[in-house]
C-alpha cells in the first residue's frame, strides 16, 4: 500500500483574478439553457437540435475561455485536455444543432458531454489542491457523465424528453458553476483589497 503526501500549496497553478467571468457565464449558459427545456412543452426535433447545440457550441466555447484564466497553460497535458474537451464540445454542438434528429441529439450530446465530462473528472482528480477549480471539475465532469449515459436511454421518448434529460444536468451543473463564479469574484475583491491595503 502506497500512502501519497497532501499535494504541496506551493505548487497551486495561479488561476487569473478573472477567472469568475467565465464560470459565470458557463453558468448563465447552463441555466438558461435549462430553463428552456423546462417550459418547453412540445419541441421539434430541429428546435431541439438547435436549443441543444447551442448550448453544447457555447459550452465548448467558454471551456477554451477558460483554459489560460486556469493556470493551466494551452500548451501542457492538462491545457490540451480541456481545450479538447471544449473543442469536441463545440463540434458536437455544431452537428447537432445541423443535423437534427433525436438519434443524433441522443448521440452525440451524449458523446460531447461524456468526453468533456470525463476530461473535467480527470483534471479534478488531478489538480486536487492545485487548483482553485478541481472540485468544480470533479462536480461537473461527474454530472455531464451522468447526463452522457442517461441520453440514448432515451432517445426513443422524442425531443422532449432527450431535453429533459439535457436540461436537468445543465440545472444541477449551472447551480454548481454559479456557486463557484461568486465564490471566485469574492476572493479576487478580498485580494485586490487587501493589495490596496
């Protein structure tokens, strides 16, 4: 049996004081998205295809926002893996919203969000103690995998329920972002105050 020291503070990666923008906006997107598929009765399949796409394309956008404002660098293992994860994001956004279908939404949202799921998963377990993110990560890498291998159970029920299914992880990971960008915001104010003092 191997024991394993704490991580060492020293090596915490240096996330940008603005890091709270992305993650609010990550949160806002989630949220949004999420309240459109509660109120949505009845969607086509290329309503469907389209509210969902975006919602995975911005996704995958604010993902590569976020890679540098992390401390990760784009250049490093763990700056590829997020940039992949946001960029598979984006490109699954992108056939969805043109190829509408409950198949292809129940495919390949389920792919998107499973990989991105499992790269945040990873980098959560990963970066435990080294980044102010790792357990929002681990959250949301552990909530979009959820939501990945509940989808193609589904994808027989039509638009309504794959929006559902969509929409109910995008709540629970909004939630979970929103706590996060406030937490953030309020630590860069307390450290901008205390440089001004």
């Amino acid at each position: 049996m191997t024991l394993h020291a704490a991580p060492d503070a020293s090596a915490a990666l240096p996330a940008a004081a603005d890091l709270w923008k992305p993650v609010l906006v990550r949160a806002a997107i989630a949220l949004a998205f999420g309240a459109v598929t509660v109120f949505w009765a009845s969607p086509s399949p290329e309503a469907m295809g389209w509210a969902g796409g975006l919602y995975l394309l911005a996704t995958g956008v604010v993902l590569l926002w976020t890679v540098n404002r992390t401390g990760l660098r784009a250049g490093t293992a763990p700056g590829k893996m997020l940039s992949a994860a946001g960029a598979v994001l984006a490109g699954t956004g992108a056939a969805v919203a043109l190829i509408p279908g409950s198949l292809v939404f129940g495919l390949l949202a389920a792919l998107g969000l499973g990989l991105a799921g499992a790269a945040e998963l990873y980098l959560g377990i990963t970066h435990r103690g080294r980044s102010v993110l790792a357990r929002d990560w681990m959250a949301s890498g552990a909530v979009a995998l959820g939501t990945a291998g509940l989808l193609p159970f589904f994808i027989d029920l039509g638009p309504h329920a794959l929006l559902g299914v969509a929409g109910g992880g995008a709540i629970i990971s909004g939630v979970l972002w929103v706590l996060a960008g406030l937490t953030l915001r309020h630590d860069a104010r307390a450290d901008s105050a205390e440089a001004v003092n």
